[in-house]
C-alpha cells in the first residue's frame, strides 16, 4: 500500500496502553530497595534507646526496693550483724555498700570490710571492639538526642554529704535514686534510704554492666539485621541494574545508530518479554524508529512523484510558449494559448494539492480534537454543493441512521475535507443524473461511513491504487488534467491520523459502482 504525504503509520503493537499489572512494577522495586533499609536501620536506633531507657527504669525501681529491704534488715540489729549483712548482700547482689551515722559519717563500707564485689572497667586496657562499642554509644545517644548524665566519680570526702541523694534522703525521710555514667558509658545506679528512725542512712551502688551488655548485645542482632538488609539491597540494585540499566543502553545505541542514520535498518529492541514500563519505552521507540523511516520513505518518493507530476505540464507549457512566436495562424495561435492556460490551470491545482497532502499531518498534530457529528457534516457539505451547483445533476442522498449517535473525535475542516474529496470522487465516476449515496452507521465503537456511485466501479486488483499519490483513472471523455490524483490519497491520511481507515470497495448491493468506506473512532 502506498503512504499518503505526511500520514501517521502505526506499527505493530503501537497502540499499547499503560495499563494492566506491570503499571507499578518499577515504582515497587525501587520503593523496597531505597526504604527498606532506611526503615530498619531508622526503627533499630529508636528501639536501641527505648530498650536501654527501660532496662534503666527497671533497674531503678529494683535498686530501691533492695536498698529498702537492706535498711529494714539492719534497723535494730548489732554493730557485727550490720557489717556481716553488708558483706553478705553486697557479695550475693554485687553492690557496694555504706552505712552513715546519725550525724552523717561513714560507719561501715562493705568494700572495706571484704574483697570488692565488683570492679569499674579501666578503659586504658580496652581493646578496639570495646572502644568501637563505646563509639557506636555516644552516636546513639547523639542520634535519639538522650539526656545527658553525671559521671560517677567517688567523692573525697566520706561524709553523707558528699552524696547528693543521701542528703536529700536524710532531709525528706524518703529513698532516693540516682543515675551516672561510668567513663566507658556503663550505667551506676545508686541508692539512698534512712535505716530506723534514728537518721541513719544506707547507701548502695550498682555497677549496672548488665544493661550495657545487653544493649550492646541487641545492637549486635541489630547490625546483623541491617547488614542482612543491606546485603538484599545491593542484590536488589543489581537486579534492577540488570533489568532497568542494562536495556535502556540497547535503547540508547540503537537510537543513537539511527541518528547517525550510517545504518538504514538498525534493529531497535521491542523486548517483547518486559511487560513494564521499560518495554513499554522499547516498543514505543522502536514504533517512533519505524515511523520516522516510513516519513523519511515518504518524503522521498513523494519528492520523486511531485517532480515527475509537474514536469508534464510544464513540458507541455514550454512547447506551446516556444511554439507561439512563429505560429502566424490566428486558430492555432488560439489552440496554444488555450493549450498554455490548460497547463498553467493544472500545474496551479497540483502545487495546491501538494500542498494541501504535506500539510496534513502538521495540520492535524496542532489542532484540537472536537466532536464531529458525521451526519450533520455531510448535510451541510450536500447543501453546500448542491447550492454553488457543483453536483452536475447527479443526486446526492444522505442515509443516516435515525437516533443513533454518530459523532466521532477529529479536526472538522480535516475531515471536511475527507468528505469533500469522496464525494468529488463519487460526482467524477456517476453518470449524468445518477445518485451517490452516502450511509453513515455505527459500528463496534466506530462511525462508518459509505460512499457509493453507479461508476464502473473499481477492479479488485486496483482497489489499493486508487490511493496511491498522483494515481489518476477517470472516466472516458473527462478532460485531462481536472484532477490531481491526490483526492483519496489526502483521504486516507487524513483518516489513519484519526485513527481510522479509508478503502475502497464493490458496492453492498452488488449493484455496478464503487464504495469507498470511511471508518473512525467512535466518540466516547
């Protein structure tokens, strides 16, 4: 089939929608590739602290009930049994403990009864995990922006005073808790509670390293998690490397082979297996590959015909001027000169034809779809006709189907001029007198429309050459030149730039004569 100047060809599977369930598949691999971590990694640090906060706040309360059933235990008892019971609950708990008198003074210190329960950890010793550790500490607590504690540092002097929450406990009357920090962030809870009713106080120190360790330890689960998810990451990136990267570069060489235009059948890839958006793009250009060379085809030859066209009359023109000066004969004279306007007259209709079928597309691409109803706008183009007598006394019947909606999505002076042309098509082929019917109906979401003569109709083998450029097969006796042969070739682009079709075939009745079909989208 020959292309019209300017029209839109669809190649296969041009018409694909994004629609269907591979609309969002990229959107998703790439939302759980870049957030998952992120997620992870953003709800391990506030669990970190959370985790920590309540292991302290347990860890309070726990401190102030030991150090309360401590003072209940020595109330009342002897100077010996005190310092046994402070020996024996600070080795069993782990504390350390001091009893202050009534006046304040330090009467017995379970550490310097005993060998120490515990020890603070000497951070010059420790190794790189445990200065690490101390590390990914303090950037937490930066992180979660956590309070700030004291360091615990003994003090000099050994009266109660020196102790803040033994003061407020001997002033109030009431167990007081306290947090500080050991230098390698380890947490020392201590206790103050009065023994009996005589003003004495207890003291207790915890060096709380379990609540480091088992921070540390869910940070370690933590970091293996995110590692985990990060590994899946990096995996997850290659997989979307391999199959979002690795066909857009096939795309880009192979547009960038057809832009350099040194290769005339570049294969674009059509991916016919990705049914997401990637394929989409590659069907889309490999369509957009094929129109262009089937725009480019079209120039060519359309440049080739146009040249070939307008060389016959103007050879003819040239004969008849460079007869004219030595015809002294007035008849022949007269002959030429008719001759010469003739030419002048047909080379006048072919550049506006010409330029009526390359300006189809550009036409189409700049207007604004409207709503056309088909019925309505060949009623006015028959009264049009038949009023500037342009139907040379054939009939003109227009068969619309009563009540049915019959308008289609298009530019209306385009499509006018789609009508124009098939029933100039239909006058040139009818007899003197006889009638060009014209049946609009609707289709499976489609307006048809049919055109028919009582011409000598069109063969079956030259039913497609009757839309080729300059194709030109009229009746006997009809003047040479009165037609470009563009007419049904501008048809038929114009229709495939609406998405329709234009053919041509045996009338429905079997009647002698031509119908030409005209199929468009229905609109919605």
């Amino acid at each position: 089939m020959a292309d019209a100047p300017g029209a839109v060809r669809r190649a296969a599977g041009s018409g694909e929608q994004l629609s269907g369930g591979g609309r969002f598949a990229l959107t998703a691999r790439i939302l759980a590739v870049n957030i998952l971590p992120l997620l992870f990694l953003g709800g391990g640090l506030f669990y970190l602290d959370s985790y920590r906060t309540q292991l302290v706040n347990e860890r309070f309360k726990l401190a102030r009930i030991e150090a309360q059933i401590t003072a209940e235990a020595l109330a009342g008892a002897s100077r010996a049994r005190q310092e046994a019971l402070l020996v024996q609950i600070g080795k069993e708990q782990r504390m350390r403990l001091r009893l202050f008198d009534t006046r304040g003074r330090l009467t017995a210190d379970s550490f310097a009864l005993a060998e120490p329960a515990f020890r603070f950890n000497d951070i010059t010793d420790d190794d790189w995990e445990q200065r690490f550790a101390r590390w990914l500490d303090r950037t937490v607590d930066t992180i979660v922006a956590a309070e700030p504690v004291k360091d615990y540092r003994e003090p000099e002097s050994e009266d109660a005073d020196a102790w803040p929450e033994l003061a407020r406990a001997r002033e109030l009357g009431l167990s007081q808790v306290r947090l500080y920090d050991w230098v390698d962030g380890t947490p020392v809870i201590t206790a103050a509670v009065p023994v009996g009713l005589q003003g004495a106080t207890l003291l207790t120190v915890r060096n709380a390293v379990d609540i480091t360790e088992s921070v540390r330890a869910a940070r370690s689960t933590l970091g293996v998690a995110v590692l985990l998810v990060m590994a899946a990451s990096a995996l997850l990136s290659l997989f979307l490397a391999r199959t979002i990267v690795t066909p857009l570069r096939l795309l880009a060489r192979a547009a960038v082979r057809v832009k350099q235009g040194r290769e005339r059948e570049v294969e674009v890839p059509r991916l016919p297996q990705r049914r997401d958006e990637i394929g989409l793009l590659a069907r889309a250009v490999s369509d957009m590959t094929t129109a262009l060379r089937g725009r480019i085809d079209a120039v060519d030859s359309f440049a080739a015909d146009v040249a070939h066209e307008i060389k016959n009359p103007l050879a003819s023109l040239r004969s008849a001027i460079d007869t004219l000066p030595r015809v002294e004969d007035p008849a022949l004279r007269a002959q030429l000169i008719a001759i010469a306007t003739h030419d002048l007259r047909r080379i006048d209709r072919l550049v506006t034809e010409i330029s009526a079928a390359s300006r189809v597309d550009a036409e189409i691409s700049r207007a604004k779809l409207e709503t056309v109803d088909m019925a309505e706008l060949f009623a006015n183009l028959i009264r049009s006709r038949e009023d500037r007598g342009l139907n040379a006394g054939r009939r003109l019947v227009l068969d619309a189907a009563p009540g049915a909606r019959l308008k289609v999505m298009g530019v209306p002076t385009q499509l006018e001029r789609v009508a124009e042309n098939l029933i100039d098509n239909a006058v040139s082929f009818s007899p003197p007198e006889g009638t060009v019917t014209i049946a609009i109906r609707t289709g499976s979401r489609q307006v048809v429309t049919e055109v028919t003569d009582e011409g000598p109709g069109i063969a079956a083998d030259a039913r497609e050459a009757v839309f080729r450029r300059f194709h030109s097969d009229r009746p006997e006796g009809e003047s040479f030149g009165n037609h470009s042969g563009l007419g049904l070739a501008i048809g038929r682009a114009i229709a495939e730039a609406h998405d329709g079709a234009l053919v041509a075939d045996a009338r429905p009745d079997g009647a002698p004569g031509a119908c030409l079909r005209l199929t468009l989208p229905a609109a919605p």
